[in-house]
C-alpha cells in the first residue's frame, strides 16, 4: 500500500507520498498562505500522485484530535492568520475521498522517530520541535499520547527573569510561556534578528540554552521519558544542543540519579535521526495505523 503524509505547518507544507524513509516516492514543499489555498495545493498534489490507501496529516495546532467532538479535524485556536477554526480534514476529505487520520505536526513526528529513527524500540519518550513556534509529541507506553486535547509543550510556564531578560514574550495568548520566550520568533523579536544571523553572538545560545532546558526539566519532572528528541530550525545552531545538555544536568543537580542524566546525557536528549523528513514519514505511519485500524 502507498500513503500520503502531510506535515502541515504553520510556516509552510510538506506533502509527501510512499511507505518510509527508504521509499519517498513524491515530495512536494510549499509555504503555508491561506487555508483554501494551500489546502487546494495538498489536494491537487495527491489527486496527481497515484492511488493511495490513506493520508495522514499532522498538523499545526490546537487541534481538535477528539473523534467524538463535533469539531474533530479541526485547527481551533490558533493564533496563525486566518487558520482558526478550519476544517482542514471535511476540506481534503471531501477533495479525495480517501480514509485520513489527523493529528498533531509533532505527535506524527513523534510517530516517525518511533517507527524508525531515535525513539525506535522506547516504551516512552518526547519529541520537541523548537523552530518558528515550540511543540512537543510524546508516545507513552508504545502509544501517541492524548488527553483533554494534545500536549502543548511550547505554552509550559518557565521561570522567567526579568532582570536578566525583561523580553516580555510572543505569545498572543500567555506572554512568557516556553514559546513566548524560547521559540524562533522569541528570538527574532527579543534581538532583532533572525536565528540564523546570530550565530556568533554567545548571549543568544546561552539564555536560549537556558531557557529549552528549563522547558526539557519540566518534560522530565512529568512525563520520565526513555529519551528527549529534539529539533526544529532553531537547534540547527550547532552550539544549542551541547549547550542545553549541559544546562539540564546542571539543572537535575543530580536528583534523579539515572546514569542517561548524569553520565549519558548525550545519548538521552538527542537529535532527530529523521531530520527534517519526521513529520511527513510519521505522517505515512499514521496513515498506515488508520488503515489497520490501530488509531
């Protein structure tokens, strides 16, 4: 069977169809403008791929990922432009009519990463994506996890001081929350300029090291999660990652006296073997559990 994988993101699309990594059969990126359009260029783009058994979409959230709910498949309360409250399942269901199974853009990814990159063989364990905004996937217990809604990682509070960073955060709706202070809009708006023109600048990676760790002690202190995946245009800084590693042993102060935090911490938060291709191939993974009927 062949599937069709969506990583619908809030910055641009990413449509792919296949099976996994080693069998990407067509790929397409485009950025994400309104929803009738670039919901149309998704449709147009699998209607002109060949027969498939499902799609999978992981998208930019909140979502509504609840079946029973009257408004499953659904962004809801997104602060993205013209976003909130779209159907985005009715809109490419009704354009395909093919079997689709929603989730969010880091649950899918999280989805990916334990079907054949970092998180393969973990009962449990984190996906982060620290880029234009911040989110996070978690499978607990070999299972994508959901509640009241889905795990909203980026809007965790964090210590924030203001007397070391009086920033007072993106977020429209919380200020200083994880996103608000640590994501690449954080960044952009706090010194000025993008991430990727800030490389030199030791300031910047220090108190963003900062602040992911903070957001990953949190992670820790509630979920135990086997392994931290993190990745995102931001950790593309070379220095972020040893950088946050060493702030989040710093931070456990040896509390938790598990040798993956004090001795293993390069293998325990780590990047994502998938790169960049996690949230389009979990996509395919969440199309394949649809069709098994494993969702």
């Amino acid at each position: 069977m062949i599937y069709g994988g969506v990583e619908a993101g809030g910055t641009k699309w990413v449509c792919a169809t296949g099976t996994g990594p080693e069998d990407v059969q067509a790929l397409v990126t485009f950025p994400t403008t309104d929803p009738g359009e670039t919901i149309g260029r998704a449709a147009d783009f699998f209607a002109s791929n060949g027969t498939l058994a499902a799609i999978g979409l992981g998208s930019f959230g909140p979502i509504d990922v609840k079946r029973s709910s009257p408004t499953w498949g659904r962004i809801t309360t997104t602060p993205k432009p013209g976003w909130a409250d779209t159907d985005v399942v009715a809109a490419l269901t009704d354009a395909l009519d093919l079997p689709l199974a929603f989730d969010t853009d880091v649950n899918a990814a999280a989805l990916g990463e334990h079907r054949w990159g970092a998180g393969a063989g973990l009962d449990t364990f984190c996906y982060i994506t620290v880029g234009t905004g911040i989110g996070g996937g978690v499978m607990a217990n070999g299972k994508l996890l959901h509640g009241l809604i889905h795990p909203e990682f980026g809007h965790m509070r964090i210590p924030h001081d203001r007397a070391a960073d009086p920033f007072d955060g993106v977020c429209p709706y919380h200020g200083d929350c994880y996103e608000g202070l640590a994501s690449g809009d954080a960044i952009r708006r706090r010194w000025g300029k993008p991430p990727e023109e800030l490389a030199g600048d030791e300031r910047v990676w220090e108190l963003e090291a900062d602040y992911v760790a903070l957001g990953l002690m949190n992670v820790i202190c509630t979920i135990s999660p086997q392994r931290i995946v993190i990745g995102g245009g931001v950790m593309n800084q070379p220095s972020l990652l040893p950088l946050v590693r060493r702030r989040v042993t710093a931070l456990a102060a040896g509390y938790f006296g598990a040798a993956e935090i004090v001795d293993g911490v390069d293998d325990y938060i780590v990047a994502p073997a998938l790169g960049d291709r996690a949230g389009v191939l979990g996509a395919f993974e969440l199309a394949r559990l649809a069709v098994d009927g494993m969702l």
